[in-house]
C-alpha cells in the first residue's frame, strides 16, 4: 500500500503542479476579470456531474473493491444509470444557467450552456475511474487522471500562442479533453477484462443506488461547502472579485493532493479486508502517519504561499494572500476529515461523511449570510475554514461513536512519530518498526 501511495501522490504532484501552472497562466494572461469569467462559465457544470451523480462514483469503488465483487456488472449498472442522470442534468443545467449566473455577460452563460456537454462524458468517465480505483488498478487510475490536466495547459499554450485565448474555446477544449478521457477509460476497462458488455444485475443496482444515496447526502452538502462561497461571487460580486478568490483556493489547496493520495488507496485497500477489526486497525495506523506529514507539509506551505503568490500570479492578485492563508488551515483539517470519512465509508459506513457536511454545510450558510457581505473574500474564506473544522470534529466523535476509535488512538505528537512521518517522505532511514507496521498492513 505504500507504494501505491507513493506512486498516487506522485500523480497528484504532477496533477497540482500543471493546475497549478495553468491558473497562473490564466491570471497573468486573462487578468481578474478574465479569470473571473473562466472559472463562472464551468463552475456549475462541473458541480452538476457530481450532484446528479447520486453518489455512484463512490458506490462504484465500494462495490468494486469488495470480496467477490462483479465489477463488469456494476459498471453495467452505473453505466445504465449515468445515460438518465445525465440527461436530467442538461436539461436542468440548460434552463437554470441564466438564473445562476445572472451577474454574469450574456457570452458566459451561453460558454456555460456549452460546457453541459461535459456532463455526460464525465459522469462515465467517473464511473469508470472509480472502478479501477476499487480494483486497485493505481497505474491505470493515475494514467487516466493526468489526461485533463496536461490537455488543458497544453491547450492554453496553444491557444496563447495563436492569439485564440477565449471563454469559449477553453471551454471546447474542455469537452474535447473530457471525450478522450472517456475513450481511454473504456479502453482500460476492456484491458483489465471487464470488457464492454453492460451486464446489469438489479438487486446490485438497489444496494448501489442505497449506499450512493448515502453518500450522495454529503456530496451536495460538501459541495455547498466547497462552492457556496464561489457560487455567490458569481451570481452577486463583479467578475473580479472572483477571479482574485480562485487564485486564493488554488494556492491553498496545493495541500489537497497529499490527503486525496492517501484516500484514493485507503479507502479500496480497507474495503478488501474481510474482518472488521483488520479494517479499523489499517485505517488508524495509516491515519496516524498522515495527519503528522499533513501537519508538516502546512507548516511548510503557508511562508510559501505569503510571498509567493503576488510574485507568481501577478501584483494584481496581492489581496488573494490573506485568503489563502486562512484557507490554507481549513484544507489542512479538511484533508483530514476526508481521509477519515472516506475510511468510514470503506467499513460500511457512508453516512457519518454526509452527517458531517450537513452539519458544516448549516454553519457555511450561516456565516455566508454575515460575512460575505461585510468582509468580502476574506469572510468567504473565514466561513469555509469554520465550516471545515466543525465537519472534521463531527467525523472524529463520529468514529469514536460508531466504531469506537478513540481520538487518542488517532492523534499523537511525539519525536518519534514526527521521525516515522518523516521517514515516509523519504527525508530519513524508514524505522524498523514502521516498515514491520507497513509490511503488516500489505500482507
């Protein structure tokens, strides 16, 4: 497992570093406004694949990583139902887009309108990722995962380079990148074996749709969280405004990648186990290793991003440093919570994450309403750091309830766990008794 950690957030450094890369790029290049433009013509799109969703994607990798698993017949099944999501969620998106971006030009909404396209291209891509996720196929995974991200600042260049650098051929350029990752993961799924018949199975499909609903219940509310602040900017504040906070939450959550890595694997490599007391005792070792590298890494990132980001995006993005730094501590006990939840989820248990963001999901609103207003983007970024916190405390006291891991068996600081974290990075000599624990869990 730590090698598919390993190997996974590696990917997840590349993945960061292009996004990174391309962001910058479209700051200097589009400025705030453009920038602004850019991120509110897909912003609703994109939330779309995972709200119509209902918690598939993750039903997916569940289904699939458990023993004896049918994988052909759950993509059968999900691919079945991604076809009438997808359709629902167009036609949605189509006739709302106006509303929802009613601050934006008229050239926007259309760009948007366009970018609905994606929904279905995503959806099955989605499905299809998530299976080989629960498989443990991590290479494929990973390849599968790099082609958007090194289209897309591949198609900026390009676009730069000719002088065809628009809201809407970026957005063409999305659906093209998003066809070809659709092409390539039906591909893969033909090379693992599973091949393209579409075998459904019923009785697998209900308990599917059972626990995706679960699941789905935090999705929306995560992804209020996630995005209500963005959601409001664009639909109330000038183009400006939102383009100078994109800038802030892609600096921020650089962090991200390490506790998506660690989730990625966990979550499959726990739900293979047979008993639950193997599956409990993976989670809180892993998590222990984690939260100490995570601690670390935050600690490192924070001088970096203060002097960094109005020296890599532009004088002109100065005012998104505060916000930054304050969402930079809410990705830190964000990363932690997911790792947790995601955990929950692989022990059978999908509902303490959707309790979670429902809960933080309530404080988000709340501190919208008083924040926003008086304090801009810097309340937008107070609001989204609370409403992390209190989704990660709810997770932990969750655990402690239901499965009865105690903080105590989740949380140390001590020399010698900083020297074992440490030793996961690779900065020293991995101890004797973390690679016993290591080759434990692999076995």
């Amino acid at each position: 497992m730590r090698s598919f950690i390993s190997r996974t957030l590696f990917t997840n450094l590349i993945i960061a570093t292009f996004g990174l890369a391309n962001s910058v790029l479209l700051s200097r290049w589009l400025g705030p406004a453009g920038r602004g433009e850019v991120a509110a013509a897909m912003l609703w799109p994109v939330l779309l694949v995972y709200l119509s969703s209902f918690g598939l994607i993750q039903s997916c990798m569940y289904f699939s990583a458990l023993p004896n698993s049918e994988p052909q017949k759950v993509w059968g099944n999900a691919s079945l139902m991604g076809v009438i999501q997808s359709v629902i969620a167009v036609c949605i998106g189509f006739f709302l887009m106006p509303l929802l971006l009613k601050s934006q030009t008229s050239d926007v909404i259309y760009a948007s309108r366009m970018f609905l396209i994606m929904i279905p291209l995503g959806i099955l891509t989605q499905y299809g990722v998530s299976i080989l996720q629960g498989r443990l196929q991590i290479r494929l995974f990973n390849l599968m995962r790099v082609i958007i991200p090194v289209g897309y600042l591949t198609g900026t260049l390009t676009f730069f380079l000719t002088g065809q650098l628009t809201v809407i051929n970026i957005i063409f350029l999305h659906i093209f990148l998003n066809a070809i990752s659709l092409f390539a993961i039906l591909f893969s799924i033909v090379k693992i074996g599973l091949g393209l018949k579409l075998q459904t199975d019923v009785p697998l499909a209900k308990s599917m749709l059972k626990y995706g609903l679960k699941v789905n219940l935090g999705n929306i509310t995560g992804l209020a969280n996630l995005s209500m602040d963005q959601v409001l900017m664009a639909a109330f504040l000038a183009p400006v405004n939102l383009g100078i906070y994109v800038v802030a939450v892609s600096s921020a959550t650089v962090l991200q990648m390490l506790p998506q890595s660690v989730q990625m694997v966990l979550s499959p490599s726990i739900a293979q186990r047979e008993s639950s007391e193997e599956r409990i005792d993976i989670l809180k070792r892993v998590f222990r290793y984690y939260w100490m590298i995570s601690l670390l890494a935050c600690l490192g990132l924070a001088p970096i991003i203060y002097l960094g980001v109005p020296v890599v995006f532009g004088a002109g993005f100065k005012d998104a440093t505060l916000p930054a730094e304050i969402l930079l501590l809410g990705i830190f006990f964000v990363g932690a919570k997911e790792v947790l939840s995601n955990g929950a989820q692989a022990l059978g248990d999908p509902m303490l994450g959707s309790k979670a963001q429902l809960i933080g999901f309530f404080v988000t609103v709340v501190l919208l309403c008083v924040l926003l207003p008086t304090m801009g983007i810097i309340g937008a970024a107070i609001t989204t750091t609370a409403g992390y916190m209190v989704q990660f405390a709810v997770v932990v006291l969750g655990l402690s309830r239901n499965h009865h891991i105690s903080a105590s068996e989740l949380f140390r600081f001590s020399l010698k766990d900083v020297s074992e974290s440490l030793s996961m990075l690779g900065f020293n000599k991995r101890p004797k008794q973390f690679s016993e624990s290591i080759e434990r869990i692999n076995s």
